[in-house]
C-alpha cells in the first residue's frame, strides 16, 4: 500500500481538482437549479457511477500494462505527467483573456437552466456523461500511475485504491453543489476572481507535479 504521506498528498490534489469549477460541478449545478436539490443529488450518484467506471478502465489496464511492459508503463507515466502539465497550463489560461471574450463549453457561465427530466433518466445520463468525457480518462490514467509504488504492494491494489479516493473526493464536492446549488451558482457569477485564484492554485500544482514527475522520469530514463 502507498505510504500515509502519498495517500495524503493524492487526497489533497483530488480535493482540489474537484473544487475547482469545471464540467461536473457546473453538470449538477444545472441538473439543481433545473429540478431541485433532488435532481442535483440524483445527477452526482450518477456521475460518481461514472467515475467508478473509470477506475475499473484504470485499474485493469494500467495493472496489465505494467505486468507485461514495465518500460511502457513508465512511458505512459512520463506521458501522464506532460498532460498535467497541460492541464496546469489550461489552468493558468483560462482567464488570461478578458472577461468579454468567449470562454470554452466546460468554463462557461453563467449556468443555463436545462429542462426537467425523470430522475432516472437524470442519473443514467448522469452516468453517461462522465463515462464518456475523455477528460475524465485521461485525468485517471494521468495521476493515478504517479503516486504508485511498485515497492509498496500490488500495482492493482494501490492503483484500485486511488482511484477510489478520487472518486470519494469528488462526490462530496458535488453533493455540495447540489444543495447549495443557486447559491454557488450566483457567487461563482459574483466573485470570479475567487474562480481565478482557485484555478491559478490547481494549475500551480499540476505544474509542478507534472514538471517535477517528468524530471524524475527523464533522468531515470538517462540513468
């Protein structure tokens, strides 16, 4: 098992990335203002479905790869940590440009309210939603490999346990959405330059672990 300090540091880094306005809290807060703190709850079990499902892609194929082809683990590792770079970078630019200038799908705001739906079919889209956002893929086979240990245990063990734990983070962070729905809605209208900070803070530390993390690898490559 990973050390109670990586545990920590990973808890952490989820935590944050969760917090941060993005496509699944701005999903729930929709899905809320559309049909109530109900249809917000029923549309962030789904999503945290979704994420389950992510972790079990992550978990089976990452384990196997790292079975069969060690060396192409630690690439897929290296690889992880440009792409969060990237995001760290995506941070750092989503506000760089004035206020008046259009922002991407998965930034914008304000909030438009979506018509009401069967509960149901909240949460089967819900799933549907999250499973299918590349994003969310690509966050899990990104992070997790970075904070495995080969030394402390099996790879699928740890692997399923982070995963696991980003899962958990993120779905208190929308519950909270979802109850709180109109009011995060009208101070994430109202305070933007928290939303700035809060971006600038997550960017920071996907900087830094990726930058830091593909340093590591690079000279491991070299050694």
């Amino acid at each position: 098992m990973p050390s109670i300090e990586i545990l920590l540091a990973f808890t952490l880094t989820s935590l944050l990335m969760s917090l941060s306005p993005g496509p699944s809290n701005l999903y729930v807060m929709a899905r809320s203002i559309a049909q109530g703190v109900q249809g917000g709850l029923v549309a962030a079990a789904g999503l945290g479905v979704g994420s389950l499902i992510h972790v079990a892609a992550a978990v089976l194929g990452l384990s196997v790869l790292f079975s069969h082809s060690p060396t192409l683990y630690m690439m897929v590792k290296l690889i992880g940590a440009l792409y969060l770079i990237y995001l760290g970078v995506n941070y750092w630019r989503a506000h760089s440009a004035s206020s008046s200038e259009d922002k991407s799908d998965d930034e914008a705001l304000p909030v438009k309210k979506t018509k009401s739906m069967p509960l149901k079919k909240v949460f089967i889209q819900s799933i549907i939603v999250e499973v299918t956002n590349p994003k969310t893929a690509l966050f899990f086979i990104a992070l997790l490999p970075q904070f495995v240990v080969p030394e402390s245990g099996p790879i699928a063990l740890q692997l399923f346990v982070l995963g696991m734990i980003a899962a958990l983070t993120a779905l208190p962070c929308d519950i909270l959405v979802a109850v709180s729905s109109s009011k995060v809605a009208s101070w994430l209208l109202k305070h933007k330059n928290a939303q700035v900070i809060q971006d600038k803070v997550s960017g920071s530390i996907l900087l830094g672990m990726g930058s830091f993390i593909a340093v590591g690898e690079v000279a491991g490559i070299e050694d």
